[in-house]
C-alpha cells in the first residue's frame, strides 16, 4: 500500500512539472500569437482608417446626388401635373367641336384608336426579340398587319355604309 501512495505522489508529482511546462509553452504560444496580431493591427488598420474615410466621402457624395434627384423628382412630377392639366384643357376643347351626329363620333374614335393601334405597332417592332422564333414570327406578323387592318375597317366602316333609299 505504501507502494501505490508513493507511486500515485510521485505519478500527480510528475504531471505538475509538465503542466507547468506546458503553460509555459501555451503562454510562449500566445505571446507569439499576440505579437503577430499587433503586427497585422500595425499593417491593416491604417488600410482600414483610410477606407473608412473614403466611405464617409462617399456618403456624403451620394447624399448631395440624392438632394439632386429629389429635386429632378419634384420638376418631373410638376412638370407631369402641368401635362395634366393641358390634357384636361385640351380635352374641355375637344368637346366643342366634337362631332355632334352618332356616325361622325364613331369615326373620330375608329381614327384615334387606329392610330394608337399604329403608334403601339411600331413600338412593338423596334424590339428584335419578335424574330427569334416561328411562333413570335406569326405575332410579328400580325404585329405589322394590325396598323393596316385598323385604318381598313375605318375605311370599309366609312365608305361601306349603306344610303338609305327613297324609294318614292
């Protein structure tokens, strides 16, 4: 029994000292490791000051643009409204000389849908995208026909119609 003490004190008296050693070591290690973070710090940290003042500008930057385009946003918007307020006058015009008779209003109407069929068309066309496939051919197609076909049914509406006939 004497045997087994003395073993077990000489065993926890052995693990002391390498504990110790190994303390030693952790703490040589972490002393490297701070040493090699004080050198980054002393690298990078100015690198980072300067993009932090760079970022600062650019803030400072964006906000006068902002001031710039809200200010472009208010034009715009009354520059819109005064465009409103010339359609709705234009409009308060048109009444005066539009066409009484029910025939004559449904060709003023015909005429300006045709013409915004027209306008929408060649809108449509600019755009490449309709070539790329047969079936977006057919549309094309039907695209560059429908200012012709509009304008044609205006036409057969206006000429075609039957006169009544006196008969006695």
């Amino acid at each position: 029994m004497r045997v087994t003490v003395l073993a077990l004190l000489f065993l926890s008296a052995s693990q002391v000292t390498l504990s110790q050693v190994s303390d030693q070591q952790n703490l040589a290690g972490c002393q490297a490791r701070v040493q090699q973070l004080q050198q980054w710090i002393d690298t990078y940290y100015p690198i980072g000051q300067r993009l932090e003042a760079e970022n600062k500008q650019l803030k400072q930057d964006m906000e006068e643009k902002d001031a710039g385009r809200y200010l472009l946003s208010g034009l715009g918007i009354a520059i819109g409204g005064g465009f409103l307020y010339a359609i709705y006058r234009g409009i308060k015009r048109m009444i005066r000389w539009w066409p009484q008779s029910k025939q004559r209003r449904q060709l003023v109407i015909l005429l300006l849908m045709a013409t915004w069929i027209t306008v929408a068309a060649m809108i449509a066309l600019s755009d490449s995208r309709l070539s790329y496939h047969p079936v977006n051919l057919v549309l094309s197609v039907f695209v560059y026909s429908l200012p012709a076909l509009s304008f044609g049914s205006v036409a057969v509406w206006w000429f075609g119609r039957t006169k009544p006939e006196v008969l006695w």
